[in-house]
C-alpha cells in the first residue's frame, strides 16, 4: 500500500468528490484540520488538534471517511480519531522538531504568549469561530482571508486571534507577524505623516505574512487611514498574506467605513462570537480554577456562572475578586460574601436605557459635535440639521409624543417638530448618502440594546 500520506490525500479527493454528503465549509473546517498519523493492526489512525474537532468529526463525517477508507483498502477495519497530544508519544521518525521561540518575536509581534488555542474554552458561542481561526493558522492566507471575527466586548476575540499568531510562530518563528489596535494602525500612519516616513510605514505594513487588527470599528470617519488601510489590505491579500480583523460589530454596521473596505472584509469569512450560555461560563471559570490551582468548591462557581452573564472579563474578574477578597482579609469564601461581590459589581454598571439622550448622545457622536450646542438656538445650518436628525430619530426607536419631543429639543413647537422631521423625510427620499447615513444611526442605536 501507499505510504499514509499519498493514502489519505487520495481519501480527501475521494470526499471531496461527494459533493452531495458535505459542503465545502464543512470539508475546509473540519475534513482539513485532520492529519493522517498511521495504519496499526488495519486501524487508521487520525489525528486532529482539538477536542471540538474530534467531537464534529466524529459526529458528521465519521462513516464517510470510514467508508471512504474501506473503498481505498478494504483491509481496514476501523478508523481511530485521535487527538494529537495523545499521539505524541508514538511518533518516531517523523516527530517535528518543537522550535523554542525566543521571546524577541512576541516582542516584535505584540503577542501575548498566553493565548492559546489549548487554553481557548469552546461553547456553542463560539464553536465555528473557533474552527474557522484553527484553519487559518493551519493554512494562513488560503483558509479564509480575511478572517473577520466580531462580537461584544470580553468575549474572546483577541484571545482566539492571538491564538492563530501563536500557532503559526510554533510552526515557523521566522513568521512576520503583527498584532496590532486599529488606534495603533491610526497614530502609526499619523506619525509618518508627521515624520515624513511613509514609506516605512508601507514598508512595515506591507511586508507581513500575517496582519491582526483589534477593534477595527474606530477607524470609521477617518478617511486618511482608511485609504491607507485599503491599499495595505490589497497588497497582503494579493501578496496571500493573512489578515485577521476584530470588531464589536459585522462590517455593515461599521459607522462610516468607506464601502470598498466594507466590500473586502465581507469578502472573506465574517463570523461572529455571542455571549457564552451556562455550560461555557462554567467550563471556563473551571480551566481556571485548575490552571491557577485555586482551591474554590463547585457550589460557588455555579453561582457565578448563574448569576454573571455578559461577558468572559465580567466572570473571571468576580473570581478574582473573591480570592483576592477572601485572601486579604483572611476571611473563607462564603454565600454573603460572593453575593455582595456580585452585586457590586452589578451596581457599578452604567444603566443601559433607551431614551431620549441616548439618541442625542448617539447622533452627536456619529456627527462629531458636541451635545450641549443641539438645545441652543443657533441658526448655523450644519447644527439645525442635526437637530433635526435627532428629532427624526427619537420619532423612529422611541415611542413618544412631538411634543415631548419638542420640549426635549429646547421648547420648540409641535409644529416645529412636525417640519423637522418632513425636511428629513424628504432628503431621504432625494438624498441616497444622507439616508444611509440615517439607517447607519438608527440600526447603530438599535444595537446598543
């Protein structure tokens, strides 16, 4: 027979060809992330990285691949999946050399060695992202590119794309890899503005094999950046050159991002990562707990896994209060003493209301002007229009009244009101731009709830 490799290659064209039995998003995210390890006792043993894998592949795609091997060597008898830190042990000859990255190229990278896919809890939250960021940093530059990942904050994001650059170090630390914000990207280009060294920064930016933007969202409006951004992104991605973006939202409801970026980002895959439920809130505080050997019975856990939903920062920053509390003042964690930690922080938080000064806040932001010049009376056009918008949009997400607007608005009349919100209507009509500005706004304010 054929060594395992020529073996399996052909079992994947023999899959692939089943069109009918799988997609091709399911072949590229999880048929791929599998490696042939060997044929032991008419066994085939196969390899994957990860828990999540072996589970999908297990699930979806065992009996094909079982009977694509039986077609292709009818002496095998079963198939093993197995993941690759248990096999480790039994590679011989073809074991990889394990390369000790020094830490001048995390240095240089920005990465933060802690991110890692072993250490990346996997819930239905986040299941696909996860395994579409595993297939990047198998394949970078070919698997999805751009690899756009969004979600609220704390939910993991930076963790799993840092996870990718990481992965790829292991594997060649001659890798140039660069982990950056996007207000990083911004002072970058506005210092060689300033210094007169564009081209180093196209040079430092253009030469990467693999670019990570963090919160991509705060480049909107700045039009300087983004046209900059938009020739960096063609080169890497012509050049086959991964790059990994992250935002708290999909590119469509990015505030004023020039459509040709918002075209190239939807190009790629786009996916997003949701707040995690119950089983992964606790799984997560469980790895740790046994990460940290932090002695904390289950009982308290589940409590904080119950009762703090929002986020990953959110959770294990309650765990670390309680041991930090329960370690300073000496005092064993208790019911009250988790409680009242929870309810601190609880408290501490801005109340999230959908009123009136959310959508003067919010329109102000979008216009960039500041929110106490909209009750004045100036007759400068560029402020009546935005008054106006507003008036336009508290009538659209809220259910009031015009003349509770009006009075919100300074004391202007219901007739007053009433004409602002034709004038709007009618550039919507006769405005294209200005009525995708108003959706943007009122789906911006939508989201925030």
């Amino acid at each position: 027979m054929a060594n395992i490799t020529d073996f399996w290659d052909n079992l994947l064209d023999m899959i692939e060809e089943e069109g009918k039995q799988i997609s091709p998003l399911g072949f590229n995210t999880w048929v791929k992330t599998i490696k042939p390890f060997d044929i032991i006792d008419n066994k085939l043993i196969l390899s994957v990285p990860l828990d999540v894998n072996k589970e999908m592949i297990e699930k979806r795609y065992f009996t094909l691949i079982k009977s694509a091997a039986v077609i292709l060597d009818s002496k095998i008898s079963d198939v093993l999946i197995e993941l690759e830190e248990n096999l480790v042990n039994f590679k011989k000859e073809e074991k990889e050399t394990i390369i000790n990255i020094d830490d001048s190229f995390y240095k240089k990278s920005n990465l933060q060695k802690k991110f890692t896919f072993e250490n990346f809890v996997i819930g239905e939250n986040n299941r696909l992202a996860c395994a579409a960021a595993q297939s990047v940093a198998k394949d970078p530059g070919r698997a999805y590119n751009p690899l756009f990942l969004y979600g609220d904050v704390g939910l993991g994001k930076t963790h799993l794309m840092q996870a990718v650059g990481n992965e790829i170090l292991k594997k060649n630390k001659d890798s140039k890899i660069l982990y950056i914000s996007s207000e990083q990207f911004v002072n970058d280009m506005v210092d060689s503005i300033r210094d007169n060294t564009i081209n180093e920064f196209k040079e430092k930016y253009r030469t990467l094999d693999v670019l990570m933007i963090d919160d991509i969202q705060f480049i909107g409006g700045k039009e300087r950046c983004q046209e900059e951004f938009f020739h960096t992104f063609n080169h890497l991605i012509l050049s086959e050159k991964q790059i990994i973006i992250t935002s708290d939202r999909p590119p469509k409801d990015i505030s004023k991002l020039e459509e040709r970026l918002r075209s190239r980002f939807e190009g790629g895959l786009t996916w997003d990562i949701k707040k995690p439920d119950y089983e992964t809130r606790f799984a997560i505080l469980k790895k740790k707990v046994q990460n940290e050997s932090i002695n904390i019975d289950d009982e308290y856990i589940e409590i904080i896994a119950k009762k703090v939903k929002d986020n990953i920062r959110e959770i294990e920053g309650v765990l670390n209060k309680l041991i930090a509390y329960s370690t300073l003042s000496n005092e064993k964690i208790t019911k009250d003493l988790l409680n009242t930690i929870i309810s601190d922080i609880e408290d501490s938080k801005p109340n999230k209301v959908l009123n009136m000064d959310t959508v003067i806040y919010e329109v102000c932001k979008f216009y960039d002007v500041d929110p106490k010049i909209i009750k004045s009376r100036t007759r400068k056009e560029d402020i009546l229009i935005i008054n106006q918008i507003i008036m336009y949009v508290m009538k659209s997400v809220l259910d009031v009244s015009l003349s509770k607007i009006g009075e919100k608005m300074g004391g202007r009349s219901h007739s007053t009101v009433l004409s602002s919100l034709t004038k709007i209507e009618e550039k919507i009509e006769s405005d294209e731009k200005f009525k995708n500005e108003i959706e943007e706004i009122i789906t911006n304010i939508k989201n925030l709830f």
